[in-house]
C-alpha cells in the first residue's frame, strides 16, 4: 500500500532529484524509509538484507549507536572549522589512520569522498616526480571528476571522453578472462608484469609520474592480485622512479579482513587514497595517506590544493569512533571468519551447484559471482556493458532476489557479496540463501 508520505517522497524526487549515473526519465528509485544494521526498508516496511552495503562504503552498518554518537557529541562541539585551523579530531583520525597505514607513512590530507582523493594523489605524485604521465589499469573505477574519470578504466569514462591524454591504461591480472592467455596465477603475475614494464618502456619512463591501482579491483569485478603482482608493480615504480598509488577507497577499512587490502600483499606503496569505510559515509570523507619521503617534499614547497571542507569535524568524529568500533568488537577478525567459514564453502559449492556460475574469487567480505551462459566457453551472461534487453537476464536475478527481500550489488554479468561488515552470520548465511535460489532462476532460463 502506497502511503502518502511515500507518495510525496516519490514526488519531489521524481520531480526535482537528478540522479547519479541514469537516464532522469527511465528510473523510479526506491523510497527508503529506514535503516538498522545491515538492513533497510521502504515504506510498507519491506526488509532488505543490504548485500552491496549501500556503495560497499556501509562497514559498520545502518544507525550504528557509537557513530551516532560521536556526530552528536562533535554536532554539540563545534559543527564545522575551515581546512586551514588546527583541529582535535582532524589530528586525532589523521594520527589513527597513518598508524593503521603502516610506519612509512607520516599525513594525511583530507577530501570529501574518493574521487577527489584520487585527483589529489595524483597531483602530489606529478609534483613530486616532475612527470606527468599516470598510468591505470583497464577495468577500473577511480571517482568521476575529470583527472579520475580519465583514469578510470571502464565504460562510465566514455560518455565523458574526450579525457586526460596524460593517462595511459594497462591490463591488469584477471586469471579468469586472462589478457596474457596465462594457464594459471603464477603465469599471470609473470606476464602482467612483463607486459606493463613494456608499457612502461614504451610510454617513456621519464615520463610516468605515477601509477594508481585498487588493490582489488572492485566494481569491475572483484579482481585479487595473484600473488606476487603488487610486488612487483612496487619493483617497477622503485626501478623507474614512479610513485604507487594504491587506490583503496573500496578495499580499505577492513573489507578484506585487512585495515587497507594492501597490507596481505607484502607491499608499501607512496600514497594511499580512502574514503567510504573510512566512517561509513555517514558524513563525506575521503584522503590521501602520504608516505614520509613525500610529505617531506611539501615541506618547504607549496602544496597547490585544497577543498572547503578538507577534514570536517563531523566527518573526522565518525572516522575516530570507527577506529574505537574495530577495536571494541574485532571487526577485522569477524570479516576474516565469515570470509572463509561461510562465504567462501557458499561460493565454491555453487560452481559444482549452479550452471550459470562461473566463476566466484574475492576475500573476506569482499565477492565476486561471475554469470555465464557456458561454463566450457565462458561466455558472459550478459554482453559487457550490456543494458535495456540485453541485460535482461541479470535484470531477473536482481527482481528474484529484491522479491525474498535482498538487496544485491550487480555489475554486468556479476553479482558481488559484500555487506556491511557487522553483518551477523545468521543474515550473511540467509542472504546467501536467497543468492542460491536467484541463481536458480538463472540457471532455469538458461536450459529453455
Ligand atoms: N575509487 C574506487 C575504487 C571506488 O570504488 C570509488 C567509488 O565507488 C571511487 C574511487 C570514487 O569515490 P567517490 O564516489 O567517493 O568519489
């Protein structure tokens, strides 16, 4: 039943509300009327289990008391303070979060959300090495202003083309599909890295300032580094002077089990670039973690950059009460079991189960399910950047499974797992229920 409070929200949506990344007229987004933990509902009081954890920047869940409290208690404090004034929760979560990056790193400058971390990280790094070249990989997503949407290697750079010529994209490891035609991890850390010290060469070392890479791939498919690779993309930027920027505004914050994904790869990089886990994203926060042989350089030099609201006091509270929430309840720890003792058998289990899995890889609470139309040939189920009918088959999985009341993550021919990260394994173990019978009515329209 339609209430009319509904109705009015639907309204001004619909009527003043332009939306992210749509056609304003061929969408009817869904009234939320509220949220706990790792649900939400509309206003017939319809559940969700929230498997995407809103843009996988919801960690710690829907109305989580201690970060409600620490926007309180701040909002009672002091509500905002500009960029260039010291503030106590600014240092104190820039503290909290260099300590968490590891011993080489020594600042953090502050952004609102990913996108312009990116922006900024890249900035310090053609500052830094005189070069201006950056290189990305394709199958990426780095933030949609205009440096990060040239990097980006996936199809939301197009429609914004013509981009930055300055970037230059690679293919990164991606065993299931390989670009190398490798037999297997090893073989594909071997080539991937053969191929980009090509690129490298080829492009002109001295003219690469930086690459920037997700640790794990994330809405392009949740693409773990074989072992070995982020090693030696560290080598590569070590031998021809290039800064590694790890982007881990999806990964870092405990989605892999991890405080950044990067730390189960045996590798430091130069600049790390976060946002939504970070606080959640209950008020915009984003930054740049910077080595200490790069804060240095901006010792006695101009930084040229900065942004209104660069280390909000809001914001910044909830990112210190978060640090205080991993501690107290052992968050990390938590992703890490329910990664391996209940996603992972799930996932596995359904490639023997369900003909139209493919293929299933991912970490922690961090998974990717890969569709296919042929387990033999690999073909995906639905066409790469497929939409209207062609993408019609992933549209069904997505009604089958918002029906039994799960909200899943979709990209083209995947479906991702990744909840928030206090999700209870009783909820983990009922969504995937719900997944394995979706996949069901894949499967069945598959044989008619
Ligand atoms: N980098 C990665 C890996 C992301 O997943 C995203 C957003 O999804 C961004 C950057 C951009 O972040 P934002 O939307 O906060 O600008």
């Amino acid at each position: 039943m339609t209430t009319e409070e509904e109705a009015l929200v639907r309204a001004n949506d619909r009527s003043h509300v332009f939306h992210s990344w749509s056609v304003q007229g061929a969408i009817n987004p869904m009234p939320v009327a509220g949220g706990l933990g790792s649900e939400f509902w509309d206003y017939d009081g319809k559940r969700y289990l929230d498997f995407g954890a809103q843009l996988v920047n919801l960690n710690l869940g829907h109305q989580h008391p201690a970060l409600i409290a620490a926007i309180h208690a701040q909002a009672d404090r002091l509500a905002t303070i500009q960029p260039a004034l010291a503030n106590d929760v600014r240092g104190e979560l820039a503290a909290l979060v260099t300590d968490a990056a590891g011993e080489s790193f020594a600042k953090v400058f502050f952004t609102n959300g990913g996108a312009d971390a990116n922006e900024n990280a890249v900035r310090m790094a053609r500052l830094f090495t005189g070069k201006r070249k950056v290189m990305a990989m394709y199958r990426s997503y780095h933030g949609s202003t205009s440096t990060a949407i040239s990097l980006t290697g996936d199809p939301r750079r197009w429609a914004n083309e013509p981009s930055d010529p300055s970037v230059v994209h690679f293919h990164g490891p991606y065993p299931y599909r390989s670009p190398f035609y490798s037999d297997g991890p090893e073989q594909e850390t071997e080539r991937a890295l053969e191929y980009l010290e090509q690129t490298i060469v080829l492009e002109g070392a001295a003219t690469i300032g930086a690459i920037l890479i997700e640790t794990i791939v994330g809405t392009n498919g949740v693409l773990v580094p074989p072992p070995g690779y982020l090693k030696g993309v560290r080598a590569l930027c070590d031998k021809y002077g290039i800064v590694y920027i790890a982007d881990e505004v999806m990964v870092g914050f405990g989605r892999t089990g991890e405080m950044f994904a990067y730390q189960a790869h045996d590798v430091v990089p130069d600049l790390v670039t976060f946002a939504k886990g970070i606080n959640s994203g209950y008020v915009p926060l984003g930054g740049v973690i910077i080595s200490r042989a790069i804060a240095e350089y901006f010792d006695d030099k101009m930084f040229p950059g900065g942004l209104t609201y660069s280390g909000h006091p809001l914001a910044c509270a909830v990112g210190v009460a978060t640090f205080g929430v991993f501690e107290r309840d052992g968050i990390l720890a938590h992703v890490k079991d329910m990664g391996e003792r209940v996603v992972e058998p799930i996932l596995k289990g359904w490639l023997e189960k369900h003909p139209c899995v493919g293929d299933v890889r991912g970490v922690g609470l961090f998974w990717a399910i890969e569709l296919v139309k042929d387990k033999a040939t690999r073909e995906p189920l639905v066409p790469f950047n497929a939409s209207g009918a062609d993408a019609a088959p992933m549209a069904a999985f997505v009604a089958a499974c918002k029906a039994a009341g799960l909200w899943p993550f979709a990209h083209f021919n995947r479906t991702h797992v990744c909840p928030p990260l206090v999700i209870t394994e009783e909820e983990l173990r009922r969504g995937l229920a719900i997944i394995d019978d979706a996949l069901t009515v894949v499967d069945r329209a598959l044989t008619v």
